[in-house]
C-alpha cells in the first residue's frame, strides 16, 4: 500500500487529476454546504420554508439530470480531451456574481422574477456543479485506467478539499452568505487553470494517438451511447439508486443543516458548529476514500453497494430516535463511509459488467441521473412532509424507503461473477486461490 502510493506521487496525471478534483470540491463545497441553510434562514438567508426549497431542490435536480446526461454522452465522444471540464470550470469561476448580481436578487424579488431566477439558478448551478461532479469524477476515473494510479486515491483529494472549506464555511457564511460564493468563484479559477495549463506528457502523447485519423477508435458512437438505456440489467440499478443515493441530498442537504442547527440555543452556534462537524466528516470521508477499495477487496463490489445503503438506512433512523447534540454529531460521522461506500463501488460495478468504454455515460446514468431524478419527485413532497409532521415521522419515513430498496438490491444486483463485460473484478481471497491453483498446476 505504501509502495503503491509512493509510486502515485511520481505519477503527473495522478498529481494534475488530484489537485484538479481538489479545487472542483472547494469551490463547490465552500458554498453547496451552506446552500440549504441560505436558502431558509430568516437571519443570514432567504428564510423560505421546507417546501419552497424542496421546489428549488427538485427543479435544480431536473436541470442536473439533462445536463448530466448530455455530458456523460460528450465526454464519452471526447475520451480524454478537457474541453469540457474547461467550460465547467469556467462556470464555476463565475458563481460569485452570478449569485450576488443575478440569482439572489430574482430569488428576493418573488412572482414571475422569482421563478425566473429560480430556472436560471437551476441551470448554471447543475452545469457548473451539481452535473459537474460527475464529469469530474467519470474523468478523473478514465484517466485512472489511462494512465495508471488508483481512482479512490484521486477522488480522496475531491473530499478533503470540501472538508477544508467547509471547515471555514459556518463561519463565512455568519458574516455574510454571499462569500462563500465568492470564494468558490476564486477556488473555481484555480481549477479551470489546472485544467486549461497542466497536460502532463503521457496524456499529450495519448492525445495525439486518440487524434490519429488511422487509429483504431476508441470511443463508443452516439448509437452505443443511447443503447445503454435498452439495457434491463442497468435499469435494476437505476432503480436501487433511486431510492437509496437519492437521499443524500433529500435528507444530508435539504434536510440534516436545519435539523442540526436546531439543536443549539443559537443559529449562529449551530451554522458554526454544523461547518466544523461537516469538515470533519468529510476529512475521514477522504480516508475513507482509501480504506474502501481494500474493503471491496475484500468483500466483493456487489456486497459493497449493499453495506453503503445499510449504513444510509441506520444512520438516517438514527437521526430520529436521538435529538441531542452528541449522539447526532457521531451519528453524523457515519455518512463519512458511506458516500465511498455508494460512489467507488458504482463506479467498479459499471466497468465490472458493462463496456468500458461507456463508463462515463453509465456512471451518469445509472448512478448520477437515478438519483437526480429521485430527488425531483422526493425534494417536494419530503419538505411538505416535513413541514407538516416536523423531523422524526420525515425521518423515519426516509429510513423505510432505504430500507426497502436494501431488500430489493439483495435480490436483483448481480454478483462479481455474473455477466462480466467488462474488467473482471477479484477479490483477496479470489486471488490467493487462482494463485495456489497456478502453482499446483
């Protein structure tokens, strides 16, 4: 293992693809982990209900599902090529005055101006960020392939850079919303720079190969690409993410900011405090990053999806039985294994039992758009739900969802070594035995 990440340091598309998903996640995350409580505090926000940011949490949802598709399918065409994540990038510099001069004030202004704002929100933010995520991510997991070094190590560097910011975040966010905006704005120049300047030369000289008008093409058709949605075994997936990852952002960002400030006598204490357990959620979160490849190993990638939507189930109904500061804060500390948990065994899932070439799309689709378009049909009716009934009956509610999907993935996703299209996956145990077999041969 230390071999392995001492070679990792010596590898320039490993150090550009870091450092390039590090400054995605600061200037997404200095923002996105306050975005729910701007939009509903009376003091330092918006002060909308539950069910107002449910309607602006679905709508941007919709806008991230189209763009995110039309990426995946563009990225595919591209393979390696950044013109892409430079256009994104670009976005994302721009945040800062787009919210200030654009967005907030439609959002303040109410009536048609409001929905207006609310339309145009959905579309710059979903293409800067919230579809953005997973173009950095499909990316920086084709360069892995590519190019040699271990896609979990990289994506690591995506999650401490969001726990760095959002260590400052609570405390931005208390002196004024709207520079956590601007500092995504700068972070996000800093990461159109790495993608615009930094081409290290293994990936000049695949550039070249992949612009060879003779070479053999490497890339799926647009007719591949839309074949992906025929196929009944990707739609079973699509079905467990729906209600299972969907509730990341349903419950941890529509729902977990207002829930966790409640808990303090102040909202000041409780934007505070929420920043700083959310950094260091998200610094084991970057550990975790490594720590579950070995688990997968060891467990199977299958088996993998099933223990990160047990842990989801547990620790959403958890939040409902205990209300104090403590037991929610540890409580909280769970999502740390269980976004690697959904992220990194997706991800091996689609290259396990689908072509390679069309990971991006699938990751898009199967993983990404299911739980986008989950949230368009939750975000409204769960923030009415809340809104009604208040957190424990919303929360147990959400739980029982998750927990019935568990029930169905253990029934109809498929294991390591059934209809393998792709790279075969082994684990520790698999190995020793193919080995022992080789040497008795």
């Amino acid at each position: 293992m230390a071999s392995a990440t001492k070679s990792a340091w010596k590898n320039p598309s490993y150090l550009q693809s870091s450092f390039g998903i590090f400054m995605f996640f600061c200037s997404w995350g200095i923002w996105w982990s306050f975005f729910s409580r701007w939009l509903t505090d009376p003091t330092h926000g918006l002060g909308m209900t539950s069910a107002e940011q449910g309607q602006i949490y679905s709508i941007n949802s919709l806008a991230t599902l189209v763009i995110m598709f039309a990426y995946g399918a563009i990225q595919d065409q591209l393979g390696i090529k950044r013109k892409l994540v430079i256009f994104v990038s670009a976005i994302a510099a721009l945040v800062g005055p787009f919210v200030q001069f654009v967005y907030a004030p439609m959002l303040t202004a109410g009536g048609t101006t409001r929905f207006i704002g609310v339309l145009i929100g959905s579309i710059v933010l979903s293409s800067g960020f919230m579809a953005g995520c997973s173009l950095f991510e499909a990316l920086t997991e084709r360069y892995s392939r590519k190019f040699g070094f271990e896609y979990g190590q990289a994506r690591a560097w995506g999650s401490f850079g969001y726990a760095i910011v959002a260590l400052c975040a609570g405390f931005l966010f208390n002196i004024n919303p709207l520079l956590n905006f601007w500092v995504g704005s700068i972070c996000g120049l800093g990461m159109l720079c790495v993608y615009a300047f930094w081409v290290p030369a293994k990936q000049k000289e695949e550039l070249k190969k992949e612009a060879d008008p003779n070479a053999a093409p490497t890339n799926p058709s647009f007719k591949e690409m839309i074949s992906v949605l025929k196929m009944p075994t990707l739609w079973v997936l699509i079905v467990f993410m729906l209600f299972t990852n969907t509730f990341y952002t349903v419950f941890d960002q529509q729902m977990f900011p207002n829930y966790y400030a409640s808990l303090f006598p102040t909202t000041e204490i409780g934007n505070a405090t929420y920043g700083t357990l959310n950094s260091f959620q998200v610094f084991l979160e970057s550990a975790m990053m490594g720590v579950v490849p070995i688990i997968m190993k060891k467990i199977g990638v299958r088996n993998s999806l099933l223990l990160g939507a047990t842990v989801m189930f547990l620790r959403i109904g958890l939040c409902g039985v205990f209300h104090d500061p403590v037991s929610v804060s540890i409580i909280k500390l769970f999502h740390s294994i269980e976004v690697p948990l959904f992220c990194l065994p997706a991800f091996r899932y689609f290259t396990l039992h689908f072509d390679t070439k069309l990971s991006a799309t699938l990751y898009m689709v199967g993983f990404q758009i299911a739980s986008q378009i989950g949230q368009v049909i939750f975000s409204t009716p769960m923030g009415a739900l809340h809104d009604a009934m208040g957190d424990r009956p919303t929360f147990f509610t959400i739980s029982g969802i998750v927990l019935a999907a568990l029930i169905y993935g253990f029934f109809v996703i498929k294991k390591d070594d059934q209809e393998v299209g792709g790279d075969p996956f082994y684990t520790d145990k698999q190995l020793k035995a193919q080995a022992a077999a080789k040497a008795n041969a």
